[in-house]
C-alpha cells in the first residue's frame, strides 16, 4: 500500500498542469482569498508535509530489513503541521501518534534541532534519539515544548487539561512555570479516541473548568479520519457530538485544503488565547497506509474505499495547490518530493547503524536516577518567621500529643508553608476539609487558589496534577478511597510512571498522591470505602509508596514525599489508613499511646527505611498500616507467654525497605509477615520474596487478609486479618 501511495503521487503530479483546474489563478494571487497563508508559509509546510510522508516510507523500509521497530505512520494526517504554524513554539503540545506534520513544522520555527533525523533515531530505538533515549519512539523535544506521549488512546487528555488549568493557575501564584501566561495548550487525538471515557471526562472537565470561570486555554484537536484501526466511525459522530456543546468553542476544517486549514486553525487558536477557554478543532483527514505497517487493511477495507482516498492525501493535495497557483512547477514538486526521499533515505542509513540500549541499566537509567536523588531528598528547610505567619500559633509541635489524621493535616500546611507551589485539592478537600477532616482548615490559611475542590473524576483529578507537575507546580491530590483509584490508575501508570522513562528525565511530573484505604473502618463499611488492594500500585516502576500508621511517621514521611517529588520529580503515593485516622490509644482505652507529638518539620524518614519497636530475640514481626498497632498489640500477648517479639512497620511499601528487613529477620532467625492486604498480589508476597532472595534460611510465615472484598458491617472481619490470627501464628512459628 506504501508503495501505490507513493505512485499514485507521482503520476497524478506529473499530469498536472499549473492552472489548469483554475484557470486564471496567477503566481502573484494569494495562495486563497480568505486565508492568512504566505506562499512562502505554504511552500514551507508543504516541506513538513513531504518530509512526513518519506519518514513514514522510511519507517516500513526500515522494518523489512529488521531494522526499525515502528510503522504507525501520519500519512493522511500531515495537515496538523498546519496546526502546529498556527501556533506559537512556546504553547506546550501533547500529540497523537500521528503528528509528523506538527512535529517538523513546530521544528521550523526553532532553531537547533534535526527533526528527520529525531524521529528516524526513535524508530531505531537508537540511544542518541533526544527525548526518550532509544525507549520509545515518541514526538517530543524539551525544547520544541511537546511533552513525549507513549500510546496515546486518550490517556494524555486529562494531562492536557491539566497543563492548560496551570498555566493561569502558575501565573495566579506567581511561581514559574515553563509556559508564559499566555500560553496555549494543544492536544491531539484520534475520533475513535474521542469515544474513550479519559477523553470524555476530561473534555467534561474542561468546559466544566470553563463554565466555573476558570480560566482553560486549551486547544483540542480531533483529527477525524473515520477509522479506529478496523472499526469505523459513524459518518457525522464528532461534529454531532461536539458541534454543538455547550462552553466549547467548535471550529472545523478540511484537512485536504491547507490554506483553510491553516486559517481555521489560526482562528481556533487566536480564540483560545484571547478567551483563555476551550476549543475544539474537528479536522478531517484520511488515513493511508492503514493503521501500521502490520495492519492488512484490506481484511476489512473495499479496494474501492481503500483508493478513494488517495486524491484527499493533503500531500498530493497541497502539491496540486501550488502547481495551480504556479509557485511551483510539476517538475519542481517531483524534485523536492525526491530529494526528500534521498535526504531521508540517506538519513535512515545512518542511524540504522547506531547503537541501541543494550544492558538494564541503560534502560533503567532513568528509573535509577530517579531513584537515587529521590533517596536523597531531604527537606527544604522553611523561613522560621514564613511559617509562623503562615501556620499561626501554636505551631504543630507546641500542640502536644497528635492523631494521625492531625499530624498529616500539619504536615500538610507545613508543605504548603515550605513550597509556595504547592497545591492541595480533590473532592470534598477544601470546604468541607475532607470526609474525615484531614484537609480541615488548609483552604483558609492557604487560600483557594491552592486548596479547592475538583469535580468527581479521579482521571480528572490526577491528570490535573500530572499537568501541574510538567508546568511548575507541586500538586499534592486526594483520591477519596483506595477503591476509586482503580478506575483511573493508568493515569499513574501509563502516564505518570513512565513520562521520566520516556522523557530521559527531561519532562518530569513530581506530585504525592493522598489516597485514603484499607479496612476496619468502622460504620461506614462496604468495598468502595474498606478496600485494600495495593497491587496495582506495587509493580509501577519508580513510584514511591509511602503507608504511615503512627502520626509522627505521618508528618515526617509526607515531609520526605514532598521533597522527593520536588527534587527529583517523583511521583508518590500515600496511603493512609483510614481505621487509624483517629484511633487514640493502643492497649487499652485512655491510654493516650497511639499519639505523637509532631515532629520537627525539618525531619523526615528516608524513602526505603523501616522503624523498629522493641528488641526482642525470639520473634520479628514484619508489618505495615493497621497490622502495626494490631502486632503491638499482639507483641504484649505473647511477652505473658514468653515470647519476646519486635515489631518491624515497613513503612515503604514500594521501595521496600529490603536492608532493614534483611537486618531484623536475622536478628531473631524468625520471621512472622503480618499483611493486612490479600494472601495474593498483596504486601507479603514482596517480603517473603526479598527474604528468600536474600539467603534468609530462618523459619519464615506470613499472614493475611483473604483473597475477598470487603463486606459491610462485622461481616468483614470474617475476611479481614484479626490479631487473633496473628498470635496464633507467631505462637506456631516460635514452637517449630
């Protein structure tokens, strides 16, 4: 198929001739009456337009000879380089996969860059590639301001709409932010993808966003070609569907026609800037070649409806444009065409040649770094007299003795106080100070330019903060419940994980995510409000997982997850057990035991250290979150028969503190893992793991939750770890 595009270019360009379909159209007349195009800006996307196609010729010449690795090409969608000239170099861009046109034109309006040969590297997977280092093949360049997406079936929408809420907000807060204030954010899709619900809830977001007054300078732009791989799109769906919706501005435009591309694409993005709100750009395309280099079209495609395509191609189409106006010449195109080949062919050669990644660090390189400085964080450390007037009196540690829930709302201010780009927000967080008070009062001492409530979409709320973290900002979200973090994870996963990965580091995203979870919450039961599954989030790489359960360790490790998203850009994760949020004693009632006093606000605790209670001989006990006090508990039981017990809180469940638990397993030879999440996929399997890797030889237990949701009312402790259970397991492994 590559190839009869490619012959059907030339042959119907060879037959042209200059004017012929508009008889007197001289090359002194404006390439179209109504468009703002010069003919110089003409001839030079059309240069964007031709290097985009031979790169996806290239990318299937590659691959037949086992040389490049990706074949999702943008032929038929080079018009968005008309997009790209009808905005400004410095208004940040996320991109569909199909954005060669954009990529190069963008590329001509900076200096410094090789644009064919950047995106030749990437389809080579070569380590000199400058945005992902031979990881993935993506449109991206730091200093061309695209932010690199991986696969992008929408999952980049609600990032998007984050970055254009940032750009206002960073300006309202005069920090600094890598995009001027008047900037405009452009996002790329796909009309099969605009049918995904991350698109929906985050154009929803958006108008929302806008209906509210705030300002959302964001270009949408849905390159409509019909087709989602074999399915197609209903004739008329996207205008139908966003024609006519209500706060967002819709424009449209021909993607065969240049000038009224680039004309529409200047009003759309002219409206956004000055209106600071929304638009969205319908632009129709075809797509040629077929999904990718892999993909027979012809299983689900007419030959008929395959070639009735061919005289849309905006390549062809833009050729015929400037042979009518006669600035160029038949002969012209077809030289600029082939010279283009050979410049790119010549090119691919090259890089074919280069070297790839070829070890796990190479590849892990930008996990490691990551890592390491985040390890290092420390702090930074607060103006006396700022916190003063900012916390007001009496500071945190003049309050005596905390609760949890306190001590993280202290925390919280302490970081607000600390980082004036720092932003607090999710559902119910402002007002009303979170469902269990945690947030309470953050909103008046910090104002609601840093402390508001979202809407209720988790996508939202966590793109939000992925495009606060690319512009600047330190975003710290509140997903209500552990349970509703699933239905939007892949905005961590595929998106927040990996943009360090993807990006050699150079595009980072540091935000800490506070989720509230796990079980024996008491009144106010069932699965989405006791849930503790943490799989999901364990086998991300290079995101922290912070689980606190004293209130100390609270401010202190929030303290360290601020730091560490700050510094080195990490996308942390703190879970808060809601049964302990309030929980004052710890052996019997009135003690006062399971409070803290907070902890000076320079402290912290190192990502990957574990605490130890006691120092007992017989048995270690290694746990986390409500397994913490229920093993203190269980820990006193078992001195009445003898048995001296320490007690080890993890504290980090990704990375897990694999030394420290090393260190306290061999101290006894015993080792008893106290999980209160599931017997599978959950925390225990991990530290059994780094035991037995390890070498540990000591007799070794765990014990867990069942592989079961949670209930409502006492049903659940039927399903859920008791310290019943617990003493009855270190008393069996202790007389082995």
């Amino acid at each position: 198929m590559a190839e009869q595009i490619d012959d059907y270019f030339t042959s119907v360009v060879s037959g042209l001739v200059p004017g012929e379909s508009r008889p007197g159209v001289g090359p002194e007349d404006p390439i179209q009456p109504p468009s703002p195009l010069s003919v110089q800006g003409a001839l030079d996307l059309f240069d964007a337009q031709v290097g985009s196609r031979h790169l996806d010729l290239a990318a299937r010449w590659l691959r037949s000879r086992g040389q490049g690795f990706y074949t999702i090409g943008s032929s038929g969608h080079e018009s968005n380089a008309a997009v790209a000239a009808a905005l400004r170099p410095t208004d940040p861009a996320l991109l569909h996969y199909r954005s060669g046109g954009f990529f190069l034109a963008r590329a001509q309006q900076v200096d410094g860059s090789d644009p064919l040969r950047d995106i030749l590297l990437g389809l080579v997977a070569a380590t000199e590639e400058p945005i992902s280092g031979g990881r993935h093949k993506v449109f991206g360049r730091h200093d061309l301001n695209i932010i690199p997406q991986t696969s992008t079936i929408a999952s980049h929408l609600p990032r998007a709409v984050g970055v254009a809420f940032s750009i206002a907000r960073a300006a309202k807060l005069r920090v600094p932010s890598p995009w001027p204030a008047d900037a405009v954010a452009v996002c790329s899709f796909g009309d099969a993808s605009a049918n995904h619900s991350t698109a929906v809830g985050a154009i929803n977001t958006a108008v929302q966003s806008a209906f509210q007054g705030l300002p959302l300078p964001l270009l949408l732009v849905c390159e409509d070609n019909g087709i989602g791989i074999s399915t197609k799109t209903p004739p008329g769906w996207i205008a139908a569907n966003f024609g006519n919706r209500a706060g967002l501005a819709y424009f449209e435009a021909d993607g065969f026609d240049l000038p009224a591309t680039y004309a529409t694409a200047t009003r759309a993005a002219d409206w956004v800037r000055r209106n600071r709100k929304p638009a969205f750009l319908h632009l129709r395309t075809v797509r040629l070649m077929g999904h990718a280099g892999s993909d027979l079209e012809s299983a689900y495609r007419t030959s008929a409806e395959i070639t009735d395509d061919f005289d849309r191609d905006p390549v062809l189409c833009t050729a015929r444009l400037l042979i009518d106006h006669g600035h160029l010449s038949p002969t012209d195109v077809l030289a600029r065409y082939e010279d283009k080949r050979t410049e790119v062919l010549q090119l691919a050669r090259e890089v074919a040649e280069l070297p790839q990644l070829n070890s796990p660090a190479a590849v892990m390189r930008p996990l490691t770094d990551s890592a390491d400085q985040a390890a290092a964080a420390v702090p930074e450390r607060v103006d006396p007299v700022r916190r003063v007037e900012f916390l007001g009196s009496p500071l945190p540690e003049e309050e005596g003795r905390l609760t949890l829930a306190l001590s993280i709302n202290r925390a919280l201010l302490d970081v607000l106080a600390r980082y004036p780009e720092a932003l607090v927000f999710g559902e119910d967080v402002a007002r009303k100070g979170g469902v269990y008070g945690v947030t309470r009062g953050l909103m008046k001492k910090a104002g609601s330019a840093r402390v508001f409530d979202t809407l209720l979409d988790e996508q939202a709320i966590l793109g939000l903060a992925l495009g606060a973290g690319v512009s600047g900002l330190l975003p710290i979200p509140e997903i209500q419940y552990l349970a509703y973090l699933h239905n939007a994870a892949d905005q961590i996963r595929g998106e927040g994980a990996t943009l360090q990965f993807f990006s050699d580091r150079q595009y980072r995203n540091p935000m800490v995510v506070r989720i509230a979870g796990y079980g024996y919450q008491k009144g106010f039961g069932g699965h989405f409000h006791n849930d503790n599954a943490v799989a999901a989030l364990r086998d991300i790489p290079g995101v922290v997982v912070a689980s606190p359960s004293r209130p100390d360790d609270a401010a202190a490790m929030m303290h360290t997850c601020a730091a560490a998203a700050r510094t080195a850009g990490t996308v942390c994760v703190f879970l808060e057990p809601i049964a302990l949020y309030h929980t004052r004693d710890l052996y019997e009632d009135g003690d006062g035991l399971w409070l803290t006093a907070y902890p000076d606000p320079d402290i912290h605790v190192p990502i990957g250290s574990a605490r130890t209670y006691g120092e007992g001989t017989d048995l270690t006990i290694v746990t986390f979150g409500n397994g913490v006090r229920m093993s203190l508990r269980v820990a006193r039981r078992l001195e009445q028969a003898h048995i001296a017990a320490r007690v080890v809180d993890i504290r980090w469940l990704a990375p897990l503190p694999v030394h420290d638990i090393v260190r306290e397993a061999n101290a006894t030879g015993r080792v008893l893992v106290v999980d209160e999440t599931r017997q599978s996929g959950g925390v225990s399997e991990g530290v059994v793991a780094a035991l037995v890797d390890d070498g540990f030889t000591g007799a070794l237990a765990r014990v867990t939750s069942d592989d079961s949701f949670i209930p409502l009312g006492d049903a659940a402790l039927e399903v859920l770890l008791s310290e019943e259970t617990i003493e009855a397991a270190a008393v069996k492994l202790v007389s082995r």
